[in-house]
C-alpha cells in the first residue's frame, strides 16, 4: 500500500492503537519494519527489539524514512531480563522474532531451540507476571504442517513438522495459545506461508527463496526454479501486517490460530515467470529449471497452498494486494537499494524452492 492508502486506513481500528504502547520483536526484520511502519501512520508509540544478528534479517535500513518515530532497543529476546523489562507497560506485543532458516535449523537444532521454543515461552512468563493485560499476537508458518494430507490444507489439518523449524515453531505457537487458555494472557497465533514485498531479505534463502531470485533478476543474473511444478500460495506483506493488526484488536481473535494465504496459488513455474513479467519494463529476466537438489528433499513439504476461510470469516481479512501487483512493489523497492541489502557479499544463483 502506498503512504496515502495507509494513513486513509488509520480509522479501520477506531483508534485502537493511537497513543498505545507497542513492542514489537524482530521488529528491525522484513514483518516487523513493515508492521512499525504501518503503527507509527496508526498513531502508536513503539518500540523495536531486534538483536540485528546478521543471519536472521535484521536490517536498519528496513526503518529509513520513519527511524526517528519509534524507539530501538538492540536486544535478544532470548535474554530474560531484557525481554522481562520491556514487555512492563505494553499495551500490544508482536512476537516476530524467530530463527526462519529450515537448513540451519537441522544444521544448529539447538539455537533453533532457543529462539523459536525457549525464549517463546521466557517471554510468555514475562508477561503473565509482568504485563497480564498485554495482547499477544505471534508469528508462526505453515510449515508445522509437514506434507499435506489433503489440499487445500486448513486449521484442522494434522501438524507433523519434517524439520527442526517446524517442532519448535510448533512448540512456540502452543506456548501462546496456552497462556491465553490458563493464565488469561490473550494471545493469537497466525501462520504465515510465503510473505514476499520490500524489505524482505534479499541477500540469500534464509527467509525466502523469492529473495534470492529477486536479487539475482535485478543483478542481470539468471536464476533458477528448482523442480518448477510445486503448488505454492503467497502473502504480500502490507495484507499479512493488516492480519496481525486485525488480530490484535479483535477479541474473537484471541486464542485462536489462523492460516494466512494470498489471492492465488501458483506453481514455482509461473511465479519465476510472473517475477520475470513484472520487470518487463526493464528487460524482463531469464531463469532456469533445474533438478531438485537430494539434500533438500528429505524435509521439502511438496505442494502446498493453505485453506485461509477462518481469517476470511472470523476478522473480515482477505488479500488485497495481487501477486503481480506485489511483485512489481517488491522488484521497485530494491531497483536502486541493492547495495544496502546486499553489502559486498555475493551470493550462490543456487536457490530453495518455497521451504
């Protein structure tokens, strides 16, 4: 959305967030910058907690152009103490903060263990003894599912993870919906598939593998679809930052766990080709199909697109930003920031599809 249309909409939530106090985790991240953004036109007096460790998407450029309208406390949320005075005084926390790599999840398990399921619930425990009347609203991914069962796959669906991620994103999402249901803590929990649009990381697939061909097409480079048929589907992030507000300040929200889907599915395939078509205007790009890598099948959940009616029905949310809009939005942000979101660093054409 552009400034106009965000600061049309600061009335949608009846002043909900005007004047209230907000801290966001990961809050220098791809979801968080963009959620800060978007509280700072609601009138929100916020904070951001990020421990900008390189690998985990923490970008101070993500705040150029609003840096001097919320505060920024340089913290990991698996330090208790610094999490325990933070979260005092908060009318709303956003927990976005996670460790989003599937590989180095199976590569370090027990970092992964720390940042998704540990300090999820330290954070908890903060606020049922420090902050009862906050409301929670976390970050979780489709990928607890595993391998669908059936398509398209809703809240109902079992969950059976086939990486470290997946457990202890699991573990991270109950551990919210669990303090809502014994200690009154009100917390809602969304999971997220793929989220794409500015600010995203760029510089390699930790994140998302639509990065990576992002970078790659705007370097001139080729890039490459792995297998090419997979089914997936694909959130712009001003629609997933309207699903997290709208959880917050919706009680029929709390303790309930939504899907977040896009307003299409599409295969790898025709998403390289709608990237490509999306920068027609500056002389398209060229990739490649390529095998799919043996390393990457064992925890690789094949075809998935998800069943996004509960939202649809419980918030009154649905997509409003297609995916060829949002790629075309994506792609002109980074023309002229490649530098700021890639440093000197290069990186592999070698690319994840959609994990």
């Amino acid at each position: 959305m552009s400034n106009s249309s965000l600061q049309s909409t600061a009335s949608d939530y009846n002043g909900r967030f005007q004047g209230k106090k907000v801290l966001v985790t990961g809050g220098i991240g791809f979801i968080g910058a963009n959620l800060a953004r978007r509280l700072v036109n609601l009138g929100a007096e916020v904070t951001l907690v990020d421990s900008l460790i390189p690998q985990y998407g923490g970008n101070m450029h993500n705040l150029d152009g609003f840096a001097d309208k919320v505060r920024v406390n340089i913290s990991d949320v698996r330090d208790q103490h610094s999490m325990k005075n933070l979260i005092q005084g908060q009318d709303y926390l956003f927990n976005l903060a996670g460790q989003t790599s599937h590989m180095d999840s199976m590569a370090d398990p027990f970092t992964d263990l720390e940042i998704n399921s540990r300090a999820q619930l330290a954070i908890l425990e903060s606020c049922r003894h420090f902050n009862r009347d906050v409301v929670v609203v976390f970050a979780s991914t489709r990928q607890i599912y595993g391998r669908p069962e059936y398509l398209p796959v809703d809240e109902r669906h079992l969950v059976q993870p086939v990486d470290v991620n997946g457990i202890n994103k699991m573990a991270g999402e109950w551990y919210h919906i669990l303090y809502n249901n014994v200690y009154g803590v009100r917390a809602s929990a969304l999971r997220l598939t793929n989220t794409i649009g500015p600010r995203m990381r760029i510089r390699d697939a930790r994140q998302t593998f639509v990065g990576v061909w992002v970078r790659l097409l705007l370097e001139g480079k080729p890039f490459e679809v792995w297998g090419g048929e997979q089914l997936r589907d694909f959130t712009y992030v001003d629609d997933c930052v309207e699903a997290m507000l709208l959880s917050a300040v919706n009680e029929k929200a709390w303790g309930k766990i939504f899907n977040l889907g896009g307003d299409k599915v599409v295969s790898l395939k025709e998403l390289a080709d709608a990237l490509v078509a999306a920068n027609s205007a500056y002389g398209g790009g060229e990739y490649r199909i390529c095998q799919f890598p043996e390393d990457r099948k064992k925890i690789d959940i094949g075809d998935y697109y998800c069943d996004d009616k509960l939202i649809r029905e419980t918030l009154e949310w649905e997509p409003q930003v297609s995916l060829e809009e949002g790629l075309r939005r994506t792609l002109d942000y980074y023309r002229d920031r490649l530098e700021e979101y890639t440093g000197p660093e290069n990186v592999s054409a070698v690319c994840p599809p959609g994990l």
